[in-house]
C-alpha cells in the first residue's frame, strides 16, 4: 500500500495462515509496542503501537484469537499487555476478532467486559459481526 507503512505485525510461528498487523499512514509518527512474548499462535495474535495525533496519547492494538484458541491464556495475555500500557492519559483502541458473539450473553462475553472495564475500555460492538449459513439472519 503506497502511502501506508506496516507499523507493527505478528506472524504465526507454528501454525500457516495467521497473524495481525496495524498499517499507519506515512505521515504518521508512531512507535512500536513489543508484545512478542505475550502472543501465542491461536490463543493470542497480538501486535501495537503508539502514535501522538493532535497531541492525544494514543494507542493501537490490532488482535486475533483462533475459534480454537484457549480464551484463558488470551484473557490473561490481553490483560498483560493492558497492563503494561494503561495510563489514564492514554486513548486504547483495540481492533480485531476474538471469537465472541457478543449479541448473545455468555461467561466468556463477561470475563472480557469486566477486563476490559478494569482498564476504562468498553466495547462498541452489539451486533453480529459474522453471520453463516446456518445462523439465523437479525
């Protein structure tokens, strides 16, 4: 992409087919955030960066959790790097697909809100995001 830099990325060590990567604009100055120890083919693909834009602290972080993956080593792993980078003077966006049907209520669905909650994140997806043949159509 011409006017885009590949800001950071992770690519799958054991498994083919997989990773997550955050593209910036080159006019953007941005650095990377290392999150190489906390990804984990299929539990946790994880990649950020921070950027200053318009004199806001901003964060990126870009995620993929297998449908197969452990949701409990991506929970804890989540936490880690939220952990590591959480100031209140921060903006965290997070983007990605973590295999949750969030319209539908679930204890997985919970334990993400709560984390996400004890970092002053909130989730702005209520809607399918994905719809198969054999689900219903809203």
């Amino acid at each position: 992409m011409e006017k885009y830099n590949s800001g950071d990325f992770y690519c799958r060590n054991q498994h083919e087919k997989g990773g997550v990567a955050i593209y910036i604009h080159k006019s953007m100055q941005y650095s990377n955030i290392d999150t190489g120890k906390y990804c984990k083919d299929k539990d946790i693909e994880i990649c950020a960066l921070k950027l200053l834009y318009y004199e806001q602290k901003i964060c990126i972080i870009s995620h993929y959790r297998s449908l197969s993956g452990n949701f409990d080593i991506f929970l804890q792993n989540l936490d880690s790097v939220l952990h590591l980078l959480y100031t209140p003077a921060l903006h965290i966006t997070i983007c990605g697909d973590i295999n949750i049907d969030y319209p539908v209520k679930s204890d997985r669905k919970n334990q993400l809100d709560n984390l996400l909650l004890t970092y002053n994140i909130t989730t702005i997806i209520t809607f399918p995001t994905r719809v198969q043949k054999h689900q219903l159509q809203l």
